[in-house]
DNA sequence: GAAATGACTTTCA
DNA sequence: CTGAAAGCCATTT
C-alpha cells in the first residue's frame, strides 16, 4: 500500500470535465512505466475507496478499459465522463486533444491549437 | 520466497 | 489510423 497511495493523489488531483491516461498519471505519480500498476491500484481501490475519480482514467487511446471482472462498470464510467461534460468519439472514444488533462496548463492559457 | 496476475504503453509494419 | 507483440513491476496468493 504505498504507490497507491501516489495514484489516488494524482487521480484525485484531475479536474472535472478532463480525464488522464494511466501513463500519464503513472509518469506523474512518480511511476513511469507503471501504468499497470495504476490500473491494478485503481481495480483494488474502487472496491473500497470511492473518493477517487477514477473514471477520469482512461487508456492511451481514450476509451474505457476494464477487467472482465467489473463487467458493465464501464457504462458507469462513460455515463460519469458524460456526467462530468465529456463526449464520447464513434467509438466510446474521447477526444483526448481537448479532454486530456494538462496539468501544466494551470487554466486555459496556452492552448496552442492542436489541428 | 516464488509464481501468477494485470483498468496499460510503446514500438514496428 | 489500426493491429500485433514485448516490456513493465507491484500486488496477491
């Protein structure tokens, strides 16, 4: 119970509205590379800490990821991205040019247009 | 202590 | 972009 500890703060540092992929919280955790890791720490937490926005964690490609355990949790994780402003692409994906979560960028500053 | 598992990422084609 | 394979290493039993 220690790296977890370092996911939950950056998972409970993610703003509203935005989501972060596992590398990136991973990296931003002091982690790099334990994106597994991560995910494995949030598959054990959701099951007994519900203070962590979780579901603004997202794979690389912007979707939803999920054990075959949780089965169906992933519709609860789409419908709280919803929740939170988020849309989602033709296939469950977001689009992390605009969703993904910029710690840098303090606001909306400098948003160099992507396309 | 050792083996098995795992919500992923990155690189090559 | 998508698809496939290898790497990663803490947690769990």
């Amino acid at each position: 119970m220690s790296v977890y500890e370092q996911i939950y703060a950056i998972v409970c540092q993610i703003p509203p509205g935005k989501v972060a992929t596992y590398g990136q919280v991973a990296t931003l955790a002091n982690l790099p590379g334990r994106a597994r890791l991560v995910g494995y720490a949030l598959y054990r937490v959701d099951s007994m800490a519900d203070d962590i926005p979780w579901h603004r964690v997202v794979n690389a490609k912007g979707e939803i990821s999920h054990s075959p355990q949780r089965r169906g949790t992933d519709y609860l994780q789409r419908s709280l991205l919803e929740a939170e402003g988020i849309e989602f692409g033709d296939r469950d994906n977001i689009n992390l040019r605009q969703y993904l979560w910029q710690p840098l960028a303090s606001g909306d500053f400098g948003e160099a247009g992507g396309t």
